[in-house]
C-alpha cells in the first residue's frame, strides 16, 4: 500500500483495534463547528446546522448513525427505501466500515416524514431541516474519534508512557505522516489501487479480472471460491450463479458481462461514479504514499522545507488550501519556513495527475524514480475511454495535525486477565486516516489480525 516506514522512533504497544464495532467511534465536525452525534440526546439540531430551517428546500439535512456498514453500501439501501437514485444522496466523505459512524448526509426532494418511514438494520437516518446547498467535501472539517485498543500486552505504566512518547514525537514533526490509511486500499482485499492502475494503463480486460476473480486468504471462503473459478473459466454468465449475493459491485459488472462479453469499459460503468473514481484516487494515494515513505527513507525532514519543495497555504481553521501552493527556492525558503514553524504553510507532496508537476529538487528524484518503477507517467491518468474519472492532480500534506488527543487510563481487559485495554480520543482534518495515528502507536505486526 506503500507505506513503507514508521516516523516515529517509540516502541509499538501492539494490541488489537475494531475486536467489537463499537469500538471505533467516528463523528463527523462540519466547519461551522456542527458534530454528528451518535447519542440522539446531543443533537446538533438547536444548532443551526448549515445555515438549516424548517423552512423547505430542495435539500433535507440529516444525520446518518451506522454501524459495520460500508458508506456507499449504506447509501444505495437508503435510496432503495426511498425509490430514488443513489446521485440524490450527498456526502462529505467515506466513513469507516467496521465502525459505529455519524456524518451528515443531504437527501434532495424528501420529506421528514419519507425519512421516518426508512428501516435499514443498523441505519439510523435523523432529520435536522432543510438547507439551500448540498452537504459535500467543502464543508467538512474533520473527524472526531474514540478508539479502544484491546489485548495490549504491557503494563499500565508501559502503554501510557510509550503513547506519551509516540504522540509528543508526532508533534515535533508537524503531526502524522499524512498516509493513506489501509482501508483505502481494501485492507481484506487490497487490490483497489492496481484495479486503478490497470485502468490508467488502459486495460480494462485485466481490471476487471483483477477487481472480479483476484482472490484473497483473508476473504471468505465462498467468495475466494468464486473468484478463483472465474480465473480459470473467464465464463461470466455462470459466475454470476456461484458469487455470492453480499459482493453486489461484482454482481453488477458480471450481469453486464453475461450480456456483452467483451465490454470491459461497460461493466465498469455499471458502477456507481464515486466507486469508478475511488479506483483511480486509490492509485493517485499509493504513489502519494511512496513518495511520502521515500521522503521519510532519505531522512528529509517533514516540518522544513527543501529547495525544490512544494508548499500549501493553512487557512485560519487549520485546513489546508492545496490550490494556493508555492515550490521551495533559495530565495524564500527561510520565508517559508519560518511560515510553516507558525502554522501557515505546510510541505506538502503532489497527488498525481495529467495536470500535475512533480516537486523539485531531491523530493523530485524521489518521486520520478517511483513513477519510473511503476511505468507510469502524469499524462495516464487522462483515460479516453472513461474521461469521467481522469484526474488532474493536486496536492497532499506531508503532514496534518493530531487535535484534542487524549487518553483514558489503562485498564484490565476484560476478555483477558493478563493484558490491558485503552481508549484514546482525537480529532484529525478531513482525508485524514485515524489508522495512521494507530499504526504510529501501536507498531502492528499483522494489519489484518490487529484490525486495520
């Protein structure tokens, strides 16, 4: 997933996350301070929440409550219950799937009263009012998150010292190296990133045999079974007999298939947008990831600027402004560091695209040195064949803050007498993984086992 190194020196306190859904916790904070709230005593309605009335509108302002449920999975069951098009449903960001999650969602032309009436198990849908513009990325802030790291096999004294350690040397460095968390990539079954990068080399044929027939151990043993049938038969219309009814992106493309055998292109469409992007966005954040871990590999440091650096601007809310970007010269780079030690400026890497230029200097190498490895270039992310989901490019922090972090005091685990259990609290910026903040704690040897 190219994430290849740790940024901080401290001994990992192992330990498991996610042993039980309501074990990670996420809330979603918009920019005008409004929280998505799981416990419906704390509702965020007296709040104004985006300007929202009892007034109608086009848009139905909500709080969406799931728990262990992929977002867009939650969102096409929704638009069922209600009989409209998924596109109907806005939201600012992905959630967690193995998670219990509050985020605020739009729904266009609904009632309060339509909302009521939706029954999806672990789905809670409450209505807030009507606002005049759709929830989207633009007016999230961030994530609130509450964590239980379970079967940690250290003492009381170990585990809070060793998290002291990790969080004050984050600090020291600007925040957590601002990977791409595993989950982006499919942490069960991490293949969403090559799925991207076989379409951004135009072969769709292998794209889609590598989205629909590449198995993996960690999967369950209907569906390995299937895929690797598939693998050896290619025959579409008689996988869509033995796939299982849970994996319904799959079962899309396969009914496409069945009908026209060699439209690869087509079955991808068959595909919801965001899903289409999402393969593409996976690869852009594996080679993000590189050319952060290669940054942190060669010792450069990540809260100083090098010449050849990009550098972004830090509005006021701490969110940063990847559109008012610099690059790093002799002339001002005692300028912009200076901005970045105050706050205003951060290093930031660039997220490939057909519009976007690779940094500079030593930073540059790096990552032309990567790209050369992949064989891909800036201009394969421009696809002919799905000009929908080309992609310019931007740029991505090197880091981002850790806000709020605190901790409980360890406990005894309940499941297991001899180990301890902690709960740790914080707030990241939105496109931010908690996971990442984990992985820097808690060191895990197997990601799958220890639940990223």
């Amino acid at each position: 997933m190219g994430i290849e190194v740790y940024a901080t020196h401290s001994a990992g306190i192992g330990g498991i996350i996610r042993e039980n859904v309501e074990d990670f916790v996420v809330e979603e904070i918009l920019v005008d301070g409004s929280k998505a709230q799981i416990d419906a005593s704390n509702t965020s309605a007296a709040h104004q929440v985006l300007g929202c009335s009892m007034v109608k509108s086009r848009y139905l302002l909500c709080i969406m409550i799931k728990r262990n449920w992929d977002t867009l999975a939650a969102i096409k069951n929704i638009a069922a219950q209600l009989s409209i098009r998924m596109e109907k449903i806005h939201i600012g960001g992905i959630k967690d799937a193995k998670a219990l999650t509050a985020q605020h969602v739009t729904i266009e032309d609904v009632s309060a009263e339509q909302i009521d009436r939706i029954h999806v198990k672990d789905i809670v849908i409450r209505p807030l009012g009507h606002c005049r513009n759709e929830v989207s990325a633009y007016y999230l802030l961030g994530n609130g998150f509450r964590i239980h790291i379970k079967a940690i096999d250290h003492s009381e004294k170990v585990i809070n010292k060793t998290i002291t350690e990790t969080v004050g040397q984050l600090a020291d460095l600007g925040g957590i190296p601002n990977f791409f968390g595993h989950q982006r990539f499919g942490t069960i079954r991490p293949i969403t990133h090559l799925v991207g990068k076989t379409i951004i080399k135009k072969d769709f044929k292998k794209a889609t045999m590598l989205f629909l027939a590449r198995p993996s151990i960690y999967e369950h043993p209907s569906s390995r079974r299937a895929r690797r049938e598939l693998q050896a038969t290619q025959d579409f219309e008689q996988a869509l007999k033995t796939f299982p009814k849970q994996l319904r992106y799959e079962r899309c493309m396969l009914r496409h298939l069945a009908n026209h055998q060699d439209d690869f292109a087509g079955a991808f469409r068959t595909l919801p947008f965001k899903l289409r992007v999402m393969f593409i966005q996976a690869y852009e954040s594996y080679l993000f990831n590189k050319f952060l871990s290669g940054r942190i590999e060669t010792r450069l440091p990540l809260r100083i600027s090098e010449v050849g650096d990009y550098v972004v601007a830090v509005e006021r809310s701490g969110l940063a402004m990847p559109t008012i970007n610099r690059v790093v010269n002799l002339e001002n780079r005692t300028e912009i560091n200076n901005s970045i030690q105050a706050g205003k400026t951060r290093l930031a890497i660039p997220l490939i695209g057909f519009k976007q230029p690779l940094s500079r200097g030593v930073q540059g190498e790096i990552e032309k040195q990567i790209l050369e490895t992949e064989n891909v270039s800036p201009e394969d992310f421009k696809i002919p064949n799905m000009p929908e989901i080309s992609t310019r490019g931007s740029f991505r922090t090197a880091t981002t803050p850790v806000n709020s972090f605190s901790m409980d005091e360890a406990q005894y685990d309940s499941k297991r007498p001899k180990s301890h259990d902690v709960a740790v609290s914080f707030t990241l910026y939105r496109g931010s993984y908690a996971t990442v903040l984990l992985r820097e704690i808690m060191k895990p040897r197997d990601i799958v086992k220890q639940g990223f």
